[in-house]
C-alpha cells in the first residue's frame, strides 16, 4: 500500500529538511548545491501557490514541490522535484509523490510533465518514472558529477498527458 500524499504544512519543514539535506549532500540525483543552507533550502523548496509541496507518509518519508516548467508560453507543462528520506526509497514513496504529482498536474490543466535533470546513475527514479509512462528526450552528457561514477548524463524526462 502506497503512503498518502498530504498538502505540506509549514510545521512539516523540521521532517522535510533532514530528507533535502541528507538527499543534496549525497550528490547522487540531484544537482543542488551541497553546501545550500537551511534557509535557502527552505526558500528554494516551500514555493508559494500556484506552486504546491506536498509529503508523503505519516511521519514524513518524502516530499515533493511541483510547478508549471517555465513561465510565459511555457507555463503549460508542469515539473517538479521529489526526494525520499534514505530509509524510504524502494517502499513506494517515489511513486505515490509522483503519481501525486502527474494527478496534480492534470487537474491543474498541464498538458504534459517535464523532469528537467535526472542523473543517469538514478536507475531507480528511471525505471519508475518509465513505468508512469515518461519517456527520455534526450540527455546532457557528463552534465551531473556524480561522487563515485564521474561525470555522467542528466536526461530530460516527459509525460504527455
């Protein structure tokens, strides 16, 4: 059974920044900067409306921001960023945040999902966001140094909807 999906609240930050924090200076999926502070962080993730964040679980196991991609004549694809608290991953929790997400994103009248910068090295992000139905347009290379495998590929990934 897949962990609800809740609105976050601003009392949630104290779960949601051990996740960012543990996930940014992992530098293995995604190209924040590690050395982001807790405000910035916090600024950078709890975006105001038409934006929405959103956690997964009880207790928090993940969290999720989502957006329209672009301003302007772009504003009518939606992206978005998710991370799963390291104990998580591989129970479910990425894919109730992004089927959150997808779901969002449609009833908010986007007519497709773009994911900007997944790390090659994240086959487990790959493989569930294939299995949503998002396909890779094309990738970066040696775009994202990754801590153990160098400088690998950032795919652009995209869900019509």
């Amino acid at each position: 059974m897949l962990p609800t999906v809740r609105e976050a609240r601003q009392d949630d930050w104290p779960q949601i920044w051990p996740i960012i924090r543990n996930v940014i200076t992992q530098q293995e999926t995604i190209p924040y900067d590690p050395g982001m502070s807790e405000p910035d962080a916090r600024r950078t993730w709890l975006l105001p409306a038409p934006a929405r964040v959103v956690v997964a679980g009880d207790q928090v196991l993940g969290t999720a921001n989502m957006y329209a991609n672009r301003g302007g004549p772009g504003n009518h694809v939606a992206s978005g960023t998710l991370m799963v608290a390291e104990e998580a991953r591989g129970k479910g929790v990425g894919r109730a945040l992004t089927t959150d997400m997808i779901d969002w994103a449609r009833r908010s009248g986007f007519a497709a999902v773009q994911f900007n910068a997944v790390a090659d090295t994240n086959t487990a992000a790959i493989h569930l966001y294939e299995s949503l139905g998002f396909v890779t347009l094309g990738t970066a290379p040696r775009a994202f140094r990754h801590p153990v495998e160098g400088l690998v590929g950032l795919r652009i990934m995209w869900l019509d909807l």
